[in-house]
C-alpha cells in the first residue's frame, strides 16, 4: 500500500492560502465572512488548514461582533482553540473598541447621542457578564478618561459611589455618564439600578459633580435613566 505523497499535500496547501490571498487582495469584498477569519487564523496556525476550524466559528457565533466579544471560556469550549488565538480576538476586540472610542472622544459627549450608544450597545451587548462603566467629562463635555471600574457575575454587578467619586475627583471630571450592561438582555432598570443612580447623583452634586445619565445596555436596546426622568 502507498503511502500518501505529503509533497502533493502541502503543495495544495500552499496554493490554497496563496489563492485566497490573491482573492482577498484583488477583491475584498469577493471574500466571504468564514473566509475572512480563516485568513485570521493563517497567523495562528502556519502549518494548518484553518478552513474547518473557521467555519466552526462562525456557525457558532454568527457574526464577527459576537466571536470577538466571546468570552475566553466559551471560546476555549471549540475544540482546536487554545490561549494564542484568545489572545489574537482580544487584540481585536481591544483595538475595535478603541476605534469607536475614538470617534467618540473627538466631539462633545451627549450621553444618550448615537455615537455612545453605538460604542456601548457594540462593546457591552453581547458580553456574558456584567460591566460597570464609566465617562469622565470636563466642563466642556469632552472625555477625560473612560474606565472599566467593575466586572460582576452573570447578574450582577455591586455599584460603589465611593469608588465613582473619588475617581472622578482624581480627573477633575464635571460630569459623569455611568453605563452598565443586562446580559439578560433587557435594559429596563432594576430597583436597584435606581435606588444606586439615586444616590450618586445625590453625592455628586454636593462636589459639584454632575451624573449626566446613566445608560442600560440590553441586547437590542439600551435605556437612559435620563430620558425615563428617573434623574
């Protein structure tokens, strides 16, 4: 019995990658979704034929939000997933949200402006566990700093004005926009969401500091404790 020629094989390889480069570089918009993240994984995988493995992500998540906002252990449950490609989706997770923090930071903030909401309902609508996020504003309503300040369990996330506080005295901020996610999916605030938004803005105005909004960030949609007069 022969064995298999493994010059042949790498050759085909070879000339697939080599083809779907061309593609790629001759017509982007020619190349299909899958294929995009196959030509990811090039980088992870020399010596291996992604197609299958990218495939297997896509099926999965769906869109390329959602696999680069997978959490590490839902990730790691795909078989052929190890640490380096985690690595290679946070780095795009991390640079993609700092692209659209970006357009954000270069005009005056509005909390409830498309361009935030886009930013947030992009960063925080699909992650699995909750996040506590913070703007820090000037007097002229341009960002100081923007701040992961807590990551809770799937449910929940404990709010500390304290912390808040001494933050925004720390940048000198005027204002405050605070935003959390339901990965529930259901942006309709709690009773304690209210109660926590409440008492900060209470504490914020005896420094001077005003809590601007506090957004809400579902699945679909997102809610302003501003625009619901609930502050």
């Amino acid at each position: 019995m022969k064995s298999p020629d493994k010059s042949k094989e790498k050759a085909h390889f070879i000339g697939h990658r080599r083809r779907l480069r061309d593609k790629f570089l001759d017509h982007p918009d020619s190349v299909r979704n899958y294929e995009l993240i196959e030509m990811l994984l090039f980088h992870i995988f020399p010596r291996k034929d992604t197609k299958k493995l990218a495939k297997v992500l896509w099926n999965r998540f769906g869109t390329f939000r959602k696999i680069i906002f997978a959490g590490e252990s839902e990730i790691c449950k795909i078989e052929g997933i190890g640490r380096t490609t985690v690595c290679l989706l946070l780095l795009l997770r991390e640079i993609f949200s700092r692209m659209l923090l970006e357009r954000v930071s270069e005009s005056t903030i509005i909390a409830s402006s498309a361009q935030v909401v886009d930013y947030y309902k992009n960063v925080l609508g699909v992650v699995q566990k909750e996040q506590l996020r913070l703007m820090f504003l000037n007097n002229k309503n341009r960002l100081i700093s923007e701040d992961i300040l807590q990551v809770g369990t799937i449910n929940h996330t404990s709010i500390y004005p304290r912390e808040i506080m001494q933050k925004a005295l720390e940048y000198g901020a005027s204002g405050i926009i605070m935003v959390h996610n339901h990965p529930s999916g259901d942006p309709k605030p709690s009773r304690q969401d209210i109660i926590i938004t409440r008492r900060l803005k209470d504490i914020a105005k005896q420094l001077e500091i005003e809590l601007l909004d506090h957004l809400i960030i579902g699945k679909n949609s997102v809610s302003s404790l501003k625009e619901m007069a609930i502050i």
